[in-house]
C-alpha cells in the first residue's frame, strides 16, 4: 500500500499506524522524495510503499512454489510454522518428481528453502520440506536399519559402515544408537562422502577398517536382475555360490563370459535434482 507524509518519516508513520505495525515488522520502500517547490508552488509530498515483513516460513514457502514452477510441477506448499523449525508440506499428485531419486531432490528443495529463511538470522532456524510423509516413513527405515546392523556388528566383531549420507540422516542413526550398551557411532569421511561407522564394543581388530554396507531403497539386485528381499543393494558378487569374481568371472573355469544381468540405470529425476545435487549444503549437523 501507499503512503504519504511532508516527510519520509512521517509517511513511514503513517504506514505504520494505517497497517497497525512496528518498524521491525514492516517493509518499505520511497516512491518518491518530497519536494518544497517555489513559494509552495510545485509542492510534492512524500510517498512510500509500505507492506507487512514476511516471516522466516512465509519467505521459504513462496520460494519452494517459485521452484516447483519452474520444474514445471504441479504442486503446492502448505507452511506450518513453529517457534524451533519451519515445516513445509508439499501437495501433489506427483510425488515423485517432488522426492526424486532417494529423497535427492526434497533434499534439495530443502537446503535452499534453508539457507531463504535463515536470511539476515544471528541464529539458525530448521527447515524442513516434506512430501506424503516421506521423512517419517524415511527415518523409520534408518532407525530398522541401524538396530540390524548395530546386531550384525556385534555378532561379527566387526565395524561396521554404511554408505554416505547427508547430515539429517546421520543424526537419525546416531540418536538411533545413542543409548546402546553394545556399540558407539562416529562420521567418518569428508563431504559429499561423509558417512556412519557402527563401532562394536568387542571389536576384534583396534585396526579394522571395517565393512562397507551397500544398500539402497529399492532392494538388492540378485545375479538375474531381480531383487531379494534383504532390502539392500549388493554388489555383482551377490548371488553366486563358491569362488571369487576375477574380472567378471567366477574362479572355477567359467568361460561363458558375464553370468548376470547388467546393472539397471539410475532411474532419473527432473533436471532440477540433478541441477542442485543432495542437501549437503545445509546448516551442518556437526557429525
């Protein structure tokens, strides 16, 4: 809305008193600079544009839909504020072109709808875009998985280390075992590659550099291209009974070449997920 005043101030004021406002939660901006004219003569008043301060969340929402236009989906975010985080709710019929390959592109959407909210903040503020529950049901998954491995440490006596993972998802696995009497967790490894080790108490080896868990959403790969039901992902070896791969061969006299079915592509995502990469970037977690 406009205002006017013989001054810029009192222009503000009056914004300030039509609008019911304080200065720390009004924008404005001058249209205009007040002229005194000759002998009162060409006399012009101040004007300014004065509009209420988008909040934290309100500046990340309007952000998120200006994105999801330009990847040309139809969705919407609905904004649920809270005095610690800024929660975003993405509606849409489709889901996902919204979550993309393993949550990369919601990872995304969320990192920048971060850094947009945190704008001209001493302090930090979460935020956290969502999709149909997809971070619930995505924590619950890492809480299962830590448990099953927390046991597969201990019983082998080894470390046990999964694959790398943005901060979010490193603290879930480390509050998962926070309290557990048999293990202690660490990050290891520098960014994009940062992951979680799963230490047992019995380790067996002080220099073991531990195993290397693979997994991924959708299941592992078994040598016909199928998926078993261990949820997840191996590596080409899976699958094959007695010997050792040597070049795509097993030991044993093999001659018929590659006995598996070739490894599927990466299913895609908008060019957006893959324009912004994971949420790497956001405020960092410390682990």
């Amino acid at each position: 809305m406009e205002f006017t005043g013989k001054t810029v101030q009192e222009a503000v004021e009056n914004g300030l008193k039509e609008l019911g406002l304080t200065e720390d939660k009004a924008v404005w901006k001058v249209l205009e600079e007040p002229t005194k004219g000759i002998l009162g003569i060409g006399a012009k008043k101040a004007r300014i544009e004065m509009s209420a301060k988008k909040s934290d969340g309100e500046r990340a929402v309007e952000f998120v839909n200006g994105l999801l236009d330009l990847m040309g989906v139809n969705a919407k975010g609905k904004l649920s504020e809270e005095d610690e985080k800024v929660v975003i709710d993405v509606i849409t019929a489709d889901s996902p072109s919204v979550i993309g390959y393993r949550g990369e592109v919601l990872d995304a959407l969320q990192s920048l709808a971060g850094a947009v909210a945190n704008i001209g903040r001493d302090d930090y503020r979460r935020v956290v875009v969502d999709c149909e529950n997809y971070r619930t049901k995505r924590e619950d998954t890492l809480v299962a998985l830590a448990h099953k491995l927390e046991a597969k440490a201990v019983r082998m006596g080894r470390k046990i280390n999964l694959e790398p993972m943005n901060p979010y998802e490193r603290r879930i696995l480390h509050s998962a075992l926070s309290e557990s009497a048999d293990v202690k967790t660490q990050s290891e490894g520098k960014e994009p590659n940062r992951y979680v080790s799963i230490i047992p108490n019995n380790l067996e080896d002080p220099n073991d550099k531990g195993i290397f868990e693979k997994r991924s959403q959708g299941g592992k790969r078994d040598f016909k291209g199928g998926r078993n039901d261990r949820g997840d992902r191996g590596d080409r070896r899976d699958g094959f009974r007695g010997g050792k791969f040597k070049g795509g061969r097993r030991d044993g006299g093999f001659k018929g070449g590659r006995d598996f079915a070739p490894r599927q592509p990466r299913p895609k995502t908008s060019g957006f997920g893959t324009f912004l990469g994971n949420s790497n970037n956001v405020k960092n977690d410390g682990e």
